[in-house]
C-alpha cells in the first residue's frame, strides 16, 4: 500500500503564509481530482486561529483550550479551513485581519492533530457543522462544512505517523516506517485515528461515511462559568472523624481525627501513579505531569502524647485539566467522601492563577471551563451542577477509520 504525501515539495514545518505577493500554500489531499476542491491550510503556533475560534465559543472550547496549551511536540499539526493569519495581519493572499476580524465564517473547520500520542487522544476538531442550526446554515453551507472535514481527514491520513511513544513513555521523532513493510495489524493502527470531544453531529457525519470504527458511550459536556462558581472552597474548617485506610489494598482501618490541606507542589511520581491506578481511562505519566493539578492532603492529628501510629499524611484528593482544559481525573479516596473534597479540589484547579502560565487561571482570560461526564454517571452530574455548570451538548471520543477516508465521503 502506498500513501503519497501532500507534502512531498514542502517541509514540514514550513509556515503556512507567505508574503501578500505570493500565493497561498494549500496542502491538497494529494488526489489530482480533487486537489482543487479539497484543501486545508497549515497554521503556525503564532496564527490568528486562536481569535477566530472564540469568535465561536463555547463549541471551540475544547479545541481552543488545545491550542493554548504550553506543550506541542514536534509532531503536532494544526490545519484550517481557512488560511493562517501572519504577525503582520495578512492571510496567505493579502486579506486584512483587522478588517475581517468580527466577521464570522459560516463555513470553518479546524483541527489539531498529534499522531505521537497514542494510546491518548490524538486529535480535537470542531467545525460550525455544530452550531448549523445557530447560524442558519443553508443545506449547500453544510454540505460545504462536510467537505471541509473530510479534506482534513484525507491531509491527516498522509501524514501516517511521524512520531511514537517509546517504552519509557517519552515521545521522539522518527521516520515513517516504509509502509510496504509493515504488518496489516500496524497498518491498521496507523490508521485510526483517535478524536477527542467530538460533537454528536459531526460523529453522525463520519458514521454517513463509513469512518467510525467504534465510539466511548455518550457524553455531556457541561460547562463553567467564573462568575456561577460556590465561593466556598470546601476544605472542612476543623479537624473530622474519618476511617483512615489500611493499607494499599484500601481496607477500613482506624478511626481517627484528620485535618485536610491542598499542597500545590508538583505531583511526585508515586502521586501520578496513584492517579493512575484509580481510573480506567488510559493516561501516560509523561502527559500527566505537564497538566495543572490540584490535590488534598489528608494528616491525621497526633494522639495526647503527639504520636500517631498511622503514616503522617495521604493525598485523598485530586483531579487536573486536561490539554484540552478539561476537568479530569476527579477523585476522591472512599474513606473521605461526603466531606465536599472532590468539590474543593476542583474549584481549586479552576481558580488559582499559576505563574509559569502568566497568572492565568484554569479557565483562562474568558472565564470559562468544561467537563465532559458519561451520560449514565449520575454522580458526577450531580458535581457539576453544585460547581455551577451547565449542560451544553453530547459528545463521543471517537476511533476515526482513516483507510476509510478514500471510500466515502460527503
């Protein structure tokens, strides 16, 4: 099987505008057929995509979290519909930002993508497929936004995987593997394609062309407001009779009188593992230690004597924002649930401003945040609306078929 690569003349890391006097570079499918119909845009980390897409929110939500996170590999690719922006206000053929800029596209599409990072998710798109109904979309416009997803997901196949986690979970660049000699079983994981957050209507879409291998159940995403947060921080004032754990196994112990506190340190490699350990949902240590976090302490109070015979703390508490600036990973350990810890903890990693970030808060310059909670998690449901949160719309985490981008389509 061979794949031509759209980028057979261009390097990959060239820019995607050029000066007003030159013309655009569009990165096609690669088909000739179709090259002049389908086509996508490459964005720098400096293009004007992020003000475009909060011209959209909330739907851009995820995606624009995505692209405002610190950390991008080297095999990371942002692609649009539209073309880049540069430093000078100028697209690719010489448009002007400021005159355009509180225009809103009817038709957008964009997507980040980052193959190295299986078995994570891969990819967050969003397209105004998701808010047809908003803007009044006419049936050509939507056709229109359909085409514009499947020519990234045709650009997206080509680029196979340019890069992959080694054992120890780091991720480096490597030359994509002659495909000829691949196995059929490393051939079909090159091609599916792992998409984040993805809007029920744009999952409807790919499943109309044969692309959705499989999906997560279903999912609310709800979202926050700053300004709807509880003030209260939810720590409980005074020491409280708590059962404390036996062990690792997480056997009943003692009774005794715990004090909590948040520690806003780094989390320690045996923290992430513990992290780790308590969901299903697959999460690499080398991803985790770049999230903001937050976490609570337990310590129990000594005896009369100041002795305890118990160890003298326990992170019980915890949860952290995802790249996509999604709350994730809330935990709380059983002994110390009904005490408002998972609550607390994540009002935590909303609100407090982090330095190395500029002081900006979990919910960034416009005050917002998401969560995403299965349709059948009634508790955690319950969570987010005493977080002040909203439902909004359904998504999936979705297994995208890319080998199936050549035999369908709008």
């Amino acid at each position: 099987m061979t794949v031509s690569s759209p980028f057979k003349d261009t390097p990959l890391d060239c820019p995607i505008f050029q000066h007003p006097s030159n013309p655009p570079r569009v990165l096609s499918d690669g088909n000739p057929q179709t090259s002049g119909i389908l086509r996508a845009y490459k964005h720098p980390e400096n293009s004007q995509l992020v003000e475009t897409l909060r011209r959209y929110l909330p739907e851009t939500l995820p995606l624009l979290r995505r692209l405002e996170f610190w950390h991008r590999t080297e095999n990371a690719y942002v692609f649009a519909s539209s073309p880049a922006w540069n430093s000078s206000g100028h697209d690719a053929i010489g448009n002007g930002w400021e005159e355009s800029r509180e225009t809103v596209q009817r038709c957008l599409t964009a997507c980040y993508v980052d193959r190295s990072r299986q078995p994570e998710t891969e990819a967050w798109i969003f397209s105004t497929l998701e808010i047809a109904d908003q803007l009044q979309l006419s049936e050509d416009e939507r056709k229109t936004c359909r085409r514009q997803i499947w020519s990234i997901l045709r650009i997206i196949k080509n680029l196979g995987l340019r890069g992959s986690p080694s054992k120890n979970g780091d991720t480096y660049s490597v030359p994509v593997q002659n495909l000829e000699e691949r196995t059929a079983a490393e051939q079909q994981d090159i091609d599916i394609l792992r998409i984040g957050s993805m809007h029920v209507d744009v999952e409807a879409a790919l499943r109309e062309w044969g692309m959705v291998r499989k999906t997560s159940e279903r999912y609310v995403k709800f979202l926050f407001k700053m300004e709807n947060l509880p003030t209260s921080k939810g720590l409980p004032p005074k020491p409280v009779e708590c059962v404390w754990p036996g062990g690792e196994t997480g056997t009943e112990g003692e009774k005794t009188m715990v004090d909590f506190a948040f520690d806003d340190r780094p989390m320690t490699l045996a923290e992430l593992r513990l992290t780790m350990s308590r969901t299903d949902i697959p999460r690499l240590e080398r991803t985790l230690c770049q999230l903001r976090c937050a976490k609570v302490f337990a310590s129990p109070v000594a005896d009369t004597q100041g002795q305890s015979l118990i160890p003298p703390k326990q992170m019980v508490a915890w949860c952290f924002l995802s790249a996509d600036g999604s709350l994730a990973s809330l935990h709380c350990e059983k002994s110390f649930r009904g005490l408002g810890l998972a609550k607390a903890v994540a009002l935590r990693v909303f609100t407090k401003p982090m330095e190395d970030e500029g002081g900006t808060t979990g919910m960034g310059k416009e005050g917002l945040a998401h969560a995403d909670v299965a349709t059948t998690n009634v508790q955690s449901a319950g969570l987010c609306r005493g977080l002040g949160g909203r439902e909004a719309w359904d998504i999936y985490w979705t297994w995208v078929d890319l080998g199936a981008v050549d035999f369908g389509g709008p």
